[in-house]
C-alpha cells in the first residue's frame, strides 16, 4: 500500500492543478486518497515480436514493441455529506480528462521524483460500492499512459567560451533503461559541429552574435531551427540547407556519453546548452 511513510503520489491536471492521492490524514476525514492494490507502476508492458521460419523449431526473438501503459489505481473519496462527496468526485473527474493529458507523480527515497503523462481511461465505482447513498466510494480508475516509459528531472549540461578556444565537451545521461535523443541550443556568434556516439553533423550556417540554433534530434521529429536568442517564436527551419546531414543514432542508455563539439569563429558570448530525458521502466 502507498503511504506517507513510503512513497508521494499526486495527480497534476492539465492545467496543474495538484490532488495528492497519498499520505492521507485521520481516517473518517474527507478527502481523496489511493487505496491498496494499485498495478501499473512498477513497470512497462513489453510485446516480445517473434519470426517463425518454415519447417523450424520455435521461433527467433526480433525485439520488443512498447504499447501505451495503462495504470490501474483504487481512488477512494470521502465527502462531509452525500452533496459534497458528488461534488468532490465531478471534481476530480474533471481534473482527469480524456483528451488531455496530465501527470501521475510519485515520489521515493530511492528513485527521487518520476512522472507520467497520462489521461483517463475508465472512472466507474467499484463493485460492492454505492455512490448514490453514501458520502463516499471507492472508484477503479484506469489511468492511459501514451508513452508509458516515466520521466524524472532531464540530464544537462552547459558550456562556455570562457577561454576563447571554441572547443570543448559536454556530458549526457539519459538513465540506466532508455536510450535518448538530446536536445541542443546554441548561441553564437560561429558555426557548430557536434561529434558523439556515432553522429557527426555540422551546422549549414555560420550564426552571429543575439543568434541562437535550436537542435532537436529525437529521430522522429529531428528539426535545426535558428532565431532572435531567448526568443519565444520558432524562428526560421535550416533543415533544407543541412544536405542529407542528420543525426542518426541515440544517446546510449546506461553509460555517460561524452559530446564533442568545435565552433568555428566563436566569441565571448558564445554558448552551448544540452540536455537529454532520462526514462524509466515504471514510477517507483
């Protein structure tokens, strides 16, 4: 069972809005709360994809495919009177919408904070519980995770032209269980090559200085943007003139992985940012 002795759990609405759901206080007060028996936060749902060839034996593992994750968890929720439970249950239902997603939090001694994004899947009173006469219910509540891998504080880290070399290193860690596709932004004034774990790609523009580049590499939505820096527009696409350069591999998981970088006609204002999520099988 979750309690205040073991682990935080909390609901972030969309529109962050905080219920904490664990560590409830004197039994009999009105509230909202998880109950025991809650599944799905301790792990990810792998399908295993096999190949069976004709006239052989058994089948040859391909690899894994990760689904979305569904969370199951008991809410219970306890009014002063019937009216006030009602209304603290819409309420909350409300703060768990289908369309949007929000975040399930937990908290442990051992891992730290780690989230996931979720929406609400199924809200419907547990069997052998009356919602309609009493001033509290029990409700299984399954929770629909996209991306069911949980995140925790991003891994980053920064560099300087303080010595006016244009050259130097940065140092990433996307955690022990996922690969990750890093994320870069860089002011200038120069021209930038990155080199790390297999990638080398050179910026197709030299950039001065109040100019910032903003490198995204998830392999899926890989985008090099330029704009005013600090700017809040999305500034203008350079991926036309990169000419077939791209990023083609991750961060590898469970090892620190050095990134080189020169910078061509670098200044004293120029600067590189990077940073990579760190994703884990399962918020606690």
């Amino acid at each position: 069972m979750i309690g205040a002795d073991k682990s935080i759990l909390q609901w972030v609405s969309p529109d962050g809005v905080v219920v904490p759901l664990s560590g409830h206080g004197v039994i009999g007060d009105p509230g909202i709360w998880v109950g025991s028996g809650p599944e799905g936060l301790g792990h990810v749902d792998v399908k295993a994809l096999f190949d069976a060839a004709a006239m052989d034996e058994g089948e040859n593992y391909l690899g894994g495919v990760v689904d979305h994750g569904e969370i199951d968890l008991p809410i219970h929720i306890l009014g002063t009177s019937n009216a006030d439970f009602q209304r603290r249950k819409e309420h909350f239902k409300s703060l768990v919408p289908r369309d949007r997603l929000g975040w399930l939090c937990a908290f442990t001694a051992g891992t730290g904070w780690r989230m996931v994004a979720a929406r609400r899947g199924s809200f419907k009173p547990a069997y052998g519980s009356d919602p309609a006469t009493a001033k509290g219910a029990t409700f299984d509540t399954i929770l629909i995770a996209d991306k069911p891998h949980a995140r925790s504080k991003d891994d980053e880290d920064e560099w300087a032209n303080t010595t006016g070399a244009g050259t130097g290193v940065l140092y990433l860690y996307p955690g022990p269980q996922s690969p990750g596709w890093p994320k870069f932004v860089f002011t200038g004034p120069g021209r930038l090559r990155l080199v790390y774990a297999g990638n080398d790609v050179t910026m197709p523009v030299t950039i001065g200085v109040g100019r910032e580049i903003l490198i995204d590499t998830d392999t899926r939505v890989q985008t090099i943007r330029e704009r005013a820096a600090r700017s809040s527009d999305r500034g203008r696409s350079l991926w036309a003139q990169m000419k077939a350069q791209y990023f083609p591999k991750a961060i590898p998981a469970g090892e620190v992985t050095r990134v080189r970088f020169q910078i061509t006609g670098a200044g004293p204002t120029t600067k590189l940012w990077a940073t990579v999520p760190q994703r884990h099988e399962g918020l606690l």
